[in-house]
C-alpha cells in the first residue's frame, strides 16, 4: 500500500515540478505558457515517460525471466 501513496505522491510532485518548469523557463527562450498549458504540456511528458518506464520494465523483466530460466537448465 505504502509504495502506491509513494509511487502516486511523486507522479504528482513530479508533474507539479513540470509544469513550474514550463512556466519558469519558457519564457527563457521566448515562449509562454499559461498554467493550463503548463499543465498540459507536463501531462503528455508524464504519459509518455510512464510508458517509456512501463515498456522498459518489460523489457527487462522478460529478459530476467529468460536468463533465470537458461541458468535453471544449466
């Protein structure tokens, strides 16, 4: 349970940061952002790094799987 709240209280902290960061350092390179932007644009960098992480998971979880799998026959 505790590592839910943990995982779902850094998604949100995350993206809070995000969207600050728009709103901070856009402007630095001459565009601006409202906070609804902001909030949007940091939304699809979340969902895209969630499935980055996601995907590579797999990947690695598969991969473990394969090679405990070969040491076992060995």
């Amino acid at each position: 349970m505790i590592d839910g709240v943990e995982a779902l209280t850094n998604a949100a902290v995350g993206l809070a940061v995000s969207a600050l960061a728009v709103l901070l350092l856009w402007p630095l390179f001459g565009w601006q952002a409202s906070a609804p932007q902001a909030a949007g644009v940091s939304a699809v960098f979340f969902a895209l790094s969630a499935a980055r992480a996601y995907a590579l998971r797999r990947l690695f979880r598969r991969m473990e799987c394969r090679d405990h799998g070969n040491g076992a026959r060995s």
